[in-house]
C-alpha cells in the first residue's frame, strides 16, 4: 500500500523525431503519479487523525503542535521532513535517509517510519 514507486522516465532516444512527444508523456505520466499519491496520503493521514480524534479524545490544537514539533526536528519550520545523513548498516557508509538502498553495497536502508519515502 505505502510501498506504490513512480515509473521510471524512460530514456529518449536522442535522434527520435518523437522525442518531444516522449519526454512530455513521461512528464506527464510522473506527475499523475504524484497527484495520485499525493491524494492516497492525504486520505491515509485524514483517515488516521480521525481514529486518533475519535478513539483518544485528541484536539486539532494538539495536532498542530505535534506537526511543528516535527517539522522542527531538523531545527527549520519549513512544512518538510529534513534528508539526513545515515550510516548503511551493512558496509558502515554514509548515506541519504531517502533512498532506498545503499550505492555502495546495495544494502536496504531501514526507514524510521511508515511515510519515509
């Protein structure tokens, strides 16, 4: 459910004459797809704020503050999770909290939580 991935762009081929056509579908096919998941986490966070307001007796007031401290973690108030840096836990190496594997080893990267991507 929350593991849905983006299609590739495929490549164009440089000497195509449909080229233009390629790369504006793919363009558009990548931005549907974000629309689409965009809409599936909205309707994921909506529907797991209700459980919480319903079952816990939770204010909107506490939401809000819940989602500044998080946005805050990384010291800016900027309505975004920040990148962090990682160490594989296979081969020891930096890397980016946001892939998925290790560039070095292709080991997975463990996420913290359900929405990292």
């Amino acid at each position: 459910m929350f593991q849905d991935r983006l299609q590739k762009p495929a490549k164009p081929e440089a000497t195509s004459a449909g080229e233009g056509y390629t790369t504006a579908h793919t363009a558009q096919t990548t931005v549907e797809g974000l629309a689409q998941r965009f809409e599936r986490l909205s309707l994921v966070c909506q529907a797991l704020w209700e459980i919480l307001r319903d079952r816990h007796s939770m204010s909107e007031d506490e939401l809000k503050m819940k989602v500044l401290e998080v946005d805050l973690r990384d010291g800016t108030t900027d309505g975004k999770m920040a990148t962090e840096v990682l160490l594989c836990p296979s081969c020891g190496n930096k890397t980016n909290s946001k892939r998925s594997v290790c560039i070095i080893c292709g080991a997975q990267i463990p996420k913290r939580h359900v929405f990292e991507i």
